[in-house]
C-alpha cells in the first residue's frame, strides 16, 4: 500500500500523536509499505529539518484551526497517488480539507481521534465544548461519519467517544497502539540520567514524565507526595516534560506551600538515553491523569520493568491492572494519596515482582509489532470495502 499520514503536527513536543505517527509510520515501512507524511508544520522547523521520514510540511497554519491554503492546494494536486490515508487527530484544518480531497477523490481515509472525543473535556471546559458543537456538525462530525473506519486505541476510547456529542455515527474498530522497544544499555542510560543530575543519585524517586497540564493530574500528585512525605521522609518526586501552559509556577508553589520544595525536582525535557535512564532508575512511574487516551509513557515504563501508578482514567488502566504491573486507583487527591502509599508500603521483594509483571504486560499488550499488524489490518479491509 502506499499510506499517507494526514497530521497537525510532527513536532515531538507536541505529544503522544506526534510520536505515536512517527513509529506507526517506521514499523509501516518495515512492513513493505510505502509511506509520506503531510503536516501543517512550517517547513523551516529544526524537528521538521531533522525529521526521518518523507515529510511535507504545508504550514504554517494560521489561528487556532491551522488554516493553510499550501496544505489545501498540495492535497487536492497529490491525494490520487495515495491507496489510503490516516488522519491522525481532529478539530484542526488538516482533518477536514483532507476529508474534502479524499471525498472528492474517492481515496479510503481513516481516522484517529487520540481521545480527542473525550467527555472529561465536555465536563471540564463546557464552554469550549459549546464552541465545538457550532462546528461539529459541518465539520468533524463529517470527518468521522464518511471515514472507512474510525481507529479506535482501546476498547475504553471507543465507548468514551461516543458521550460527547449526541449527533455521532462512525464505523468503529479497535486497533490498539503499541511503541517500539526501549534500547538496550540499562547501565549506560541511568549513568546518563545521573551524569545530568547527579542529585538524584542513591535517592528513591518515584518518576513522572508528560506535558505539565491540568489534564495530567500534577497538582494531585505533588498534594499526595506532599501528604505521605512525612512518613516516608527518604522519597524524592521528579517531574519532567515541558511547560506548554506555564503552569510549573503554580506547581512550585505549591511544593513550597506544603514543605516538600527540596524533595521535588523539576528536570524539563529530557529525551535519549537521559528518559530511558530515569524510567529505569525510578522506583516507580506515576501518572495520575483525569484523562489519557492511552499513555504512551506508561508503556515506555512498563517497557523498562518499571513498575506504573496510574489513574482509571488512562484508558489503558485494564491492561496495566491485569498484567501485575502496576496499581490503579480513581483520580481523587485521596486515591492517588493511597496509590502511592499502596506502591510505597510493598516489600522490596513485592516491587521487584511488579516490575518482573511490568515487562511482560508490555510483551503482551503494547509492542509496536502487534498494534501495526491490527492496523495494517484495517487499512485493507477498509480499502477492499471501498472497491467492491
């Protein structure tokens, strides 16, 4: 097949989408595919410069939709060299002009919503979700209603998405989501994360890595490390990931507010061997989100044998639960106190099983392979009930 990637962004800061695009699109090609990539990046952006893989970058969008009228002209003149396309994301300009050209074109498309059709967002900002439903029905309701299928990352996104609006129809189909395996190198990695904070060296800590956002539950998570760091004095709290909403002030208040500014480290972006070295030093990955479509993160940690503490909002909560691999609580400030105190109270033989169950739970339910075959699946099915 020759595949064509509809995307916002490439840009890996961005998010799991961004990253998620990028494997899917590698293992594709493992599999004999041919693969392009269209975003509405602006085509002079270092990750755009740097980036591996046949990418045409048609920004910059303007506004918050990303209008761009390179992108419009360049799907309208190259969409008929394409067997299908994957539209990865909605609610901005690159999902509905290429449900357009794919209409008009009679090319299969497929679409993505990475949790994008979430009811914590309707609950949470209702007035943006009224500003959605003004474009809903012309717009991404289309999107979804004329795709071949709408792919779907666990079995909890789809029943989800379906809460958000009432004027809903898609032909449904999980394929899961999967992410390659992390490098070899454990004694490499963690003397790379401690070459860079050496601080951190010989302390327990448990990890979290993520935007800092509202969305990932941070201000729970340093509450509840806050609440249990009296009874376990010797714990530490590592907080990575950028600040896209300038929210870390905030947060680093509210460390000093309750006297644990010295035991949270706020370490920024890290990436390469520095990331794989701290899932692998940590005692424990936390993600105490309100709402996650999937988590790549969480299954980069159970890729390390690093042991996960999340919330029954990350939809892939069953998955974690079921392999022994880590511990799920609801996303209250007194659940995910408990969570940390259940994790925290194990015997050290009872975390290092955990982390045993971690590595094979990613085995099992999360490796690149088994999520790319499902979509190649779907892909083709998709394309054979276009033609006939």
């Amino acid at each position: 097949m020759k595949i064509l990637y509809a995307i916002n962004s490439i840009n890996p800061d961005a998010g799991g989408v961004a990253e998620g695009t990028y494997n899917s699109s590698k293992e594709m090609i493992k599999r004999g595919h041919a693969l392009e990539i269209a975003s509405l990046d602006d085509p002079n952006a270092p990750f755009v410069e740097n980036f591996e893989l046949p990418c045409h970058a048609l920004g910059p969008g303007r506004g918050f939709y990303n209008y761009s009228s390179s992108y419009k002209s360049w799907m309208a003149e190259n969409i008929r060299r394409f067997d299908c396309v994957i539209i990865q994301g909605i609610w901005r300009y690159h999902a509905l002009t290429t449900r357009h050209a794919c209409m008009k074109n009679n090319v299969p498309y497929f679409v993505f919503t990475h949790g994008m059709l979430s009811p914590w967002f309707k609950h949470s900002y209702p007035l943006k979700h009224m500003k959605k439903w003004l474009f809903w029905p012309w717009g991404d309701y289309r999107v979804l209603r004329d795709a071949r299928a709408v792919l779907f990352t666990t079995e909890e996104e789809r029943l989800l998405s379906r809460q958000s609006f009432w004027l809903y129809r898609a032909r449904e189909r999980t394929v899961g989501y999967g992410i390659n395996d992390v490098p070899d190198g454990v004694d490499g990695q963690k003397k790379a994360f401690f070459k860079n904070f050496p601080a951190l060296a010989a302390k327990p800590f448990l990890f979290f890595i993520g935007r800092i956002h509202p969305v990932k539950g941070c201000d729970l998570l340093i509450n509840a490390f806050a609440e249990l760091s009296k009874k376990y004095p010797e714990w530490h709290l590592v907080m990575a990931g950028p600040d896209q909403v300038g929210l870390r002030g905030e947060l680093e208040a509210l460390c000093a507010k309750n006297g644990v500014a010295d035991k949270v480290h706020w370490i920024g972006m890290i990436s390469g061997d520095v990331k794989w070295g701290a899932f692998r030093a940590a005692e424990a990955f936390v993600l105490p989100s309100h709402q996650e479509n999937f988590g790549i993160v969480v299954a980069e940690a159970m890729a390390c044998g690093t042991s996960v503490l999340i919330t029954d909002k990350v939809n892939i909560w069953r998955e974690v639960e079921s392999s022994g691999g880590g511990l799920v609580q609801p996303d209250t400030l007194k659940d995910v106190a408990a969570l940390l105190e259940q994790f925290l109270a194990l015997s050290p033989q009872a975390r290092q099983d955990m982390s045993d169950a971690a590595r094979l739970g990613f085995e099992k339910h999360f490796t690149i392979q088994e999520a790319t075959a499902s979509l190649e699946g779907a892909l083709l099915k998709g394309i054979e009930e276009q033609t006939t």
